[in-house]
C-alpha cells in the first residue's frame, strides 16, 4: 500500500516549515510540490529530497492548485499535505498496514494543533480527508477553504498529523486579510441556506469571534496551555474579527447605495 502512495504539497515560502514536512515522507518514492512562486529558500531546502518533483505554477486557487497537482500523480493513492503538517510515527506505521476494500475511496486524520513544536489541549482544526484514491478525487473551492470531494467511502486513521505553522506573524495578518475577503465573498452568495450553522452565525457578524473566545478558551483547554494557548486564542479571534468586519462592511456599503441613487436621480 505505501508503495502506491504519492504525497502532494503545496509551497509558497515555507523555509519555516518544509523540512519538518518533508522529513516525515522519506519512506515516499515521488513528492509531488506545486510552488506558486517562492523567493525564499523553500526550493533550496526541497532540493535536498531527491524524491520531490517541484512543479511551478501561478497561484488562483488552492482548489486549482491542488487539482493540477493530482493530475500529476501516476499511483493510486494520494497523500494530500500542507507544507506546515507532520505525520506522525504512528500514522507512518499505519500507512503501511492498510489494506482498503475496493469501497474505500479514502481515508481522514485527526491533527494536533502545535505551537512551536508545544501540542496544545484542542483546537478548531477539524478532521480531514488527508489520503484518497486518485481515481475518485477532485478539489472545489469554499471561501478561502479548500476540499476534496470523494467520491466513495472515508474511513477514519488511528494516527494523528500535526500541524505546526511558524512563519512569521506578520505573513499570517496579511494572509487573514485575504482569507477575510474570500471568506465573506462565500458567506455572501445567494445560496446561503446550504451554508452549515458555523457559516450562518459568522454571516451574524459579532457573535462569531466572541464565541470563538470562549470556545477554544474554555471547553477545548487552551486556557491550561500558557501562552501558547492564549496565542492561537487570539490568532483565531482575530481571523474571526476581519471576517465579520468585511461582512458588515459590506453590507453597510449595499445598504448605503439605495439612497446615493436617490440623491442622484432627486438632483437637478
């Protein structure tokens, strides 16, 4: 099974991370990266794996990025990554003892959220589909989130990834104001009612990031993790706070245009 196994990363400057990523995937015959145009020593760094095939393209979307790397793969499996995840040993181990049913169509993982290299109690990283068969995959975009579609059963995996991003703060603010506009073009689609019910309370505006505070505060424990806690509490605050800010700016731009039309058409 680990044989048919190809992962796929997506780069863009992630010297920070890369090695501990790719570390973890000796085991991997080919690496697939697609790089949307790195100016720091992320391509130095990935020369060092002989395995990896870095793949060059211009960013549009996560979905298409990721869709033009599966097009590439020329296994049966893949091994679907972000360049600031780490599989753990256990998952490793796992990797090899799988033997899926021909209804298996993929497999999702749980993650340890870490901050600088410190595990913390909880998080709101969900669990993802992170293993699928090529043949019944494909990537749409939602918001400034990416997802793949399987077309067939997702089992669980006992193993755990974690995730550990340590670039700077100030490339996470400038990402979140690009997340934030994405984010609200989603929310504010027409199809709102196939929305899911956390998508509906941030279309509220405030009551998302206050209920975020509390949340990853108090019943996923981060209070009890320090200041590492408090780090990623207020990360996820903030990431909140920029969404509803761009709704209710919008929608106090969409309510204001009504009337300047009227002002126009009522003057001489």
């Amino acid at each position: 099974m680990i044989d048919e196994i190809t992962p796929l990363i997506l780069t863009y400057n992630e010297a920070p991370n890369i090695r501990r990523t790719m570390d973890k995937l000796l085991w991997a015959r080919r690496i697939i990266v697609v790089d949307s145009g790195s100016t720091d020593e992320t391509i130095k760094l990935l020369g060092a794996y002989p395995q990896v095939e870095i793949l060059h393209r211009p960013f549009d979307s996560f979905a298409d990025q990721c869709n033009y790397g599966l097009a590439q793969v020329n296994s049966s499996w893949v091994l679907s990554l972000d360049a600031d995840y780490e599989i753990s040993d256990e998952l490793a181990r796992e990797f090899r003892t799988l033997q899926p049913h021909d209804s298996v169509a993929g497999y999702r993982a749980r993650f340890i959220y870490r901050i600088h290299g410190r595990p913390l109690r909880g998080s709101l990283y969900p669990p993802r589909t992170v293993l699928y068969r090529k043949s019944k995959a494909f990537y749409q975009q939602e918001g400034h989130m990416h997802r793949v579609v399987v077309q067939g059963n997702v089992l669980p995996l006992k193993g755990v990834i974690y995730h550990d991003d340590r670039k700077p703060l100030a490339r996470w603010l400038l990402s979140q104001f690009r997340y934030a506009r994405e984010e609200a073009d989603y929310l504010l689609e027409p199809w709102q009612s196939t929305l899911r019910r956390t998508d509906k309370i941030r279309l509220m505006g405030w009551p998302a990031p206050f209920g975020v505070f509390m949340y990853t505060l108090f019943v996923k424990g981060c209070l009890f993790d320090g200041w590492r806690g408090w780090y990623y509490v207020m990360q996820r605050v903030v990431a909140e706070t920029l969404i509803a800010l761009e709704i209710v700016d919008r929608r106090r731009l969409c309510a204001n245009r009504p009337a300047d039309k009227d002002r126009r058409s009522s003057s001489p």
